[in-house]
C-alpha cells in the first residue's frame, strides 16, 4: 500500500495555501452521500408497538455499492489535508497550537449544543404525548450515534500539530506504520476471537487516512490510478480470502463489521478512494469552478454540519408520521414499488430536513471569541471533555436518563475551557491577521 506513495513530477495539491476545490467537493459529495446512504437504506415497518428495521443493501451483491458509498475515509482525508493547511497558516501567522485547537475544538463542538438541546427533553415529551417506547427509545440512540465521527475526528485535530511534524520528517512512513500496526490488530482480534481488541483500530485506521491527507497538502501522492487500483485489489484479496465481509458498512445480524471497529479491509477501501478521487482530480475541479457549481458549494459548505447532525432526526419525523402513524412500511427494496416510492420518500424526507437547516445552520459559527491564551494542559483537558460527552452520546444517545445529561454538561464544560478572557487593549496595529479565529486563507474552515 506504500510503495505507489512518492514524489510525483506534477504536484498533486496547490503549492501554495489557499482553498482547494477538489477538497471542498470531496467533502460536500462525503457528507452528500452520507446523508443518502441513511436514508435511503432503512427497510421500516411498525406492528404491536415496535418499529423494525433492516438494511435495503444487506441482499444480493448490494454490499458493492458500499465500496463506493462508504465515503467516510474520503471525508478523514479531506479533513487532513484542510486541517494541514489551516494549521501552517496559523504558524505563518504567530499562532500557537493551544490557541489553533481551542478554534477548531469550538467549531466541531458548538453545532451539538441545538442538537443536545433539542434531543434531550424530546423524548420524555414524546413518552408523555402517548408515542410507543420501543420507537422513541430507537430514534433517541440512533439520533447520538452519529456523533461517533466527530468523536473519532476531534482526536485527529488534537493531534494534528504533532501528527505533521511526524509528516515533515518521516513523510508516508507515518501511514504506512499506522496501516501495518492495523493490521497486527486485525490478526490479534481475529486470531484470539477478543473483538475488543479491535477497538484498536479506531485510531489506527483513522489516522492512518487522516495523515494521507497532509501528503496530499504537501503535493506528494503520486500514481493515482496505481493507488486505486492498488486499494481496491487489496480489499478485494481481503474479502474473497480473509475474514472479512464484504459490505463496508454494518450490517443486520452480521458476525463481523468492516465499520465498528474499522479492519484493514475499510482501510484498503479507502486508500482505493483516494486514488480515485485523485485520479479524477482536473475534472472535479473543473465542474467545481463553474460559476452555479462553486455558489453552491458556497452555499452547502456554510450547512454541511447541520445537515449532517439533523438529517437523521427529519428521518425519525417521516418514519413517525408514514410508518408508525400510518402504518405504511417501506418496500421491499429493489422491487418496482421501492424504486418508483424512492424519489418521493427523499422528497418528503428534504421537506422535513428544510425548517430544520433553517433553524440551526446559525449554530454552524460559534460565538466570536478572544484568541485563546491558555496553555496546551488546559486545552486538552477540554478536548478531553468534549470527546467524553461525545462518546456518550455516540453509545448511549438520548435515551432518558442520567448519562445524556452527563455528556452535554461535558461538552459545555470543555467549550467553557476554550474561551479566554479578553485581552486588554493595546496600542498598535491590529491583530486581526494574526487571531486564530480570523478567516483563514483556505478551505478548511471546520472540518
């Protein structure tokens, strides 16, 4: 999986800072995917006050479409290559990394608040207006679960400052590590049968993808399609000989997950992705650059955490309203009335994600603050709080109790240790250009 990494004669990433197109559509088309992926996978029914789900792409060779669809390594990748320039010009500007990861740790952690606000009451609301308990209590845990990627995510932006001075000194050595100690982890897990053992490699396999995407920043992926063919070949190896199943993403009764944690198998998957991508990179960027498509990346890129945190709770109101109210199941997929019902359900599914973007995309930008003049022990103690709240809401979700309530008091308490009091005004010029909260010169403005 290294040895297609080098120095390539044209570089592959703007050698100067600035906003890379192919990074802003890789992300919007992740989240984009992402967001179809969910709701249009669920197969729902409702019968003695229970909801049933299955997975429209656990039969047949459906799981192929997963390959594909299962974005979330390109997303890791881009966050790395935007968290890499965004960090450098924080230097070139006198920033300091407390003060840098106190502005990222805010724009990652302050679009949950609405979403805690909201989550947290709503199912004691709905219980006491007479709705099934099985159905909320599903909706509350699922509603948490996607915050295990900002979970995941907030660790590799912590470690950013770190992770690339590894990258200025060892360069592809860094993921190439990281992929062979994904591997050892794999054969303990499966060797032992200890699946918790595999855990492991939640940050082994994340990092690994994220630090594909500082060398992209540094202009050295080279050989794109000998790295797509090279990942995808790799993965397909894996799971015509290996352990692993071939779907990427979870599914219903299975005994393994490519997903939760993450094998190497989702690591090949994804190294194949990139190479694709990068393959593909002169006419991405020249569709991004036309004058409707780049207003809309504009437009989508200031949204692109809101839809991502409310898009399964607008799928919890069509399924309360059509399948449990109703009593109308979802179709048999792949049959005539699925296909044809399909466009109408994500018609009736953007309606109900509509006042919900409306409603909170102001949360997107957190508050204007002083730059933050703490020290680094302060500001990962902070990191810490907010993963801790995070990674109860990804386990635990909503459902009523004392833990939820737990986790949000963790996220507020470590958003309260990245701000620092205002500074007292001095004489001079200003400082604008060098706060870490001023606009950064390039893409990488959240995630």
């Amino acid at each position: 999986m290294t040895a297609v990494i080098s120095r390539p004669a044209v570089p592959t990433a703007p050698p100067s800072p600035g906003r890379d197109p192919l990074i802003d559509v890789l992300r919007l088309f992740g989240m984009a995917l992402v967001v179809l992926q969910h709701w249009s996978m669920p197969v729902l029914s409702f019968a003695e006050g229970r909801i049933v789900t299955g997975n429209a792409l656990s039969g047949g060779n459906a799981w192929m479409i997963t390959w594909i669809s299962q974005v979330m390594p390109l997303v890791f990748f881009a966050g790395g290559a935007a968290n890499a320039i965004s960090w450098r010009g924080t230097v070139r500007r006198g920033g300091t990394a407390p003060a840098w990861t106190a502005v990222r740790l805010r724009r990652l952690a302050w679009p949950v608040l609405p979403l805690a606000a909201v989550w947290l009451p709503l199912p004691h609301l709905l219980l006491w207006l007479g709705m099934p308990e099985q159905p909320v209590e599903t909706a509350s845990r699922l509603a948490g679960q996607l915050l295990w990627f900002l979970a995941i995510y907030l660790v590799a932006v912590t470690m950013t400052p770190f992770m690339l001075r590894l990258n200025m000194v060892y360069g592809w050595r860094v993921p190439a590590l990281l992929a062979v100690a994904a591997v050892a982890v794999d054969a303990a897990r499966f060797g032992t049968g200890l699946e918790v053992i595999g855990f492991l490699n939640i940050g082994l396999v994340w990092l690994a993808v994220h630090q594909f995407g500082f060398l992209y920043a540094d202009g050295r992926l080279g050989r794109p399609w000998t790295m797509a063919l090279t990942g995808y070949g790799l993965a397909a190896a894996l799971v015509a000989f290996g352990p692993y199943p071939g779907s990427m993403i979870g599914m219903p009764g299975a005994a393994v997950s490519n997903m939760a944690p993450p094998t190497v198998a989702l690591l090949a998957v994804g190294f194949g992705q990139i190479g694709l991508a990068l393959a593909l990179r002169r006419p991405i960027v020249a569709f991004a650059q036309w004058p409707g498509v780049s207003r809309m990346l504009g437009w989508a890129g200031r949204r692109m955490m809101t839809v991502y945190l409310w898009h399964m709770s607008a799928l919890f109101v069509i399924t309360s309203v059509v399948v449990v109210g109703l009593g109308v199941s979802t179709p048999e997929p792949g049959t005539s009335a699925w296909l044809s019902g399909w466009p109408h359900w994500l018609i009736m599914l953007t309606l109900a994600m509509w006042p919900l973007l409306r409603s909170f995309a102001r949360f997107e930008e957190p508050p204007a603050a002083s730059p933050y003049t703490g020290g680094m022990v302060r500001i990962m103690v902070a990191a810490a709080l907010v993963g801790a709240g995070l990674l109860t809401f990804t386990v635990i979700g909503f459902v009523p109790g004392t833990a939820p309530v737990l986790g949000a008091g963790a996220i507020l308490a470590g958003l309260a240790l990245t701000w620092s009091a205002p500074a007292p005004s001095r004489p001079g010029p200003s400082t604008a250009a060098t706060s870490p909260d001023a606009p950064a010169p390039s893409f990488s403005k959240s995630l």
